[in-house]
C-alpha cells in the first residue's frame, strides 16, 4: 500500500511542474505572437549591411506553433517551435518539416525581440553572439506596426 501512495506522490510531483512549464511556455509564446521586421542581423560574426535589411525586408511572423520567415512577402520558410521560459537565457527549439533541430535562446523587452540560433544539428548558443565559424545566426527584430 505506502508503495503504491509514493509512486502516486511521485507522480504527481512530475506531472505538476511539467504542467507548470508547459503553461508559462504557452504564456510566453502569447507575447510573441505577431508580425516581427529584423532591424539587424548577422551570422558568423558578420553583419547583414543596413542597406540590403532596408531592400530585403525580413518578417518573422509568429503564431501559436509556427514561425514563417517572409523575405519581400515571399515564404522562405516555415518552422514549428517549442518554447522553454524557464532556461536562462530563455530557449527556443525550431523543427523544419523534416524533424531536423535548430536550437536557440530568445530574448523579448518590450517590442524588440532577439533571437539566436543554430544550424540545425548543432549545440544550442548561450550567448546572444556570433563569431566566425559559430554557425550561429542572431536576429534583432521590432515588433511590425500597424
């Protein structure tokens, strides 16, 4: 009988911060949800120049599961994504339809959001940065007026 009462207890002390997690996840990606334009950009240490941001508009457009990257209103692609508030820097997972993993951390004050990830199959950043050979792509992105 105490066998069976301390796998319930256990039990439930998995499932409830779980539960918590998955909330706060869904709490945070609420507060992503909309139209993001990249102001800046850089990969592997180099910076997108202004000039080609201003000719090449990027919009991350975020909803409850997905993130669409238009380029001029084009789709370049479209990517699932998980959320993890709880890490520090807070993490973000990125499936293309072929399963494949980018690992990331996200960064949201106000209207701006930063984000940086990975090649997919790589090691997730800990740092919003990028240096020659990372492969790790940062974007500083303002949430579209309307």
């Amino acid at each position: 009988m105490r066998s069976l009462l301390a796998m319930a207890l256990t039990t439930g002390s998995v499932v409830a911060p779980y539960g918590f997690c998955e909330d706060a996840a869904k709490a945070e990606g609420k507060k992503l949800q909309g139209t993001w334009v990249v102001v800046s950009c850089e990969g592997d240490g180099g910076k997108v120049p202004k000039e080609i941001l201003e000719k090449e508009v990027v919009r991350f457009v975020i909803a409850p599961d997905t993130i669409t990257i238009k380029v001029n209103g084009e789709i370049k692609a479209e990517d699932r994504y998980t959320l993890n508030p709880k890490t520090d820097p807070k993490a973000i997972d990125l499936s293309d339809k072929e399963g494949r993993k980018a690992l990331g951390i996200y960064s949201l004050e106000g209207n701006k959001l930063r984000i940086c990830w990975t090649e997919r199959g790589k090691t997730r950043p800990t740092k919003f940065a990028t240096k020659p050979g990372s492969g790790f792509d940062l974007f500083v992105l303002e949430r579209e007026k309307k």
